[in-house]
C-alpha cells in the first residue's frame, strides 16, 4: 500500500519556482538600488530582503524536511517486508556440535 503525497510534484515545483524568484527580483532590487548615487535610506527594500530570504529558505527546507520524511517512510515499508537478521554467535558458547568456539585442537595445553 502506497503512502498518500502530501502534494504533487508540479505543485512543488511551482512554489519553488516562486520562492527561487522572489529571491531573484530581491537580489535585483538589491544590485539596481547600490548602482543608484545619492539614494537614501531603502528600508522598504530591506524588510522585502528579509521576508523574501525566509520565505524562500522556508520553503527549501520544508521541500527537503518533506521528502526526507517520504524517504524515510519508504525504507521503513522496504525493511517491513525484510526477514529478521539472525543474532550473531556468543564466543565462548557452545555450538551442540562439540565443538567450542574459540578452541583449537594444535593448542599447547598448561
């Protein structure tokens, strides 16, 4: 049974599209305003730089923390239908054949 996505993939890809270019036109905005002499104070384009930075980083690590939620569940379904590792031998256990782990018959004994 597959997991239901939370959204499709072009409507991901939309809204990074939009948060990659609200990030552009900031950066625009930024470079046009410093090649401008004797400008003043641009507080409107420092409140518009601040809310396009946390909209766009709000957006790549929701997109990330998203599908790195949608991967881990995959690997839990994939390690759901894997068969459980058998334990790994004690040394020192004895194996019912006689034999005891560890033991050599070329040994010097004291």
């Amino acid at each position: 049974m597959q997991q239901p996505r939370a959204r499709s993939y072009p409507a991901i890809a939309f809204v990074s599209i939009v948060a990659l270019s609200v990030l552009a036109v900031a950066l625009m905005l930024v470079i046009l305003l410093s090649a401008i002499d004797g400008h003043g104070p641009a507080k409107w384009l420092a409140w518009f730089s601040w809310c396009s930075i946390g909209f766009g980083l709000g957006v790549l690590i929701r997109r990330s923390l998203l599908r790195y939620l949608l991967e881990a569940g995959e690997v839990a379904q994939l390690h759901a239908f894997l068969p459980p590792v058998p334990p790994a031998p004690v040394l020192g256990a004895s194996s019912g054949t006689g034999d005891e782990a560890g033991s050599s018959g070329s040994g010097a004994s004291a």
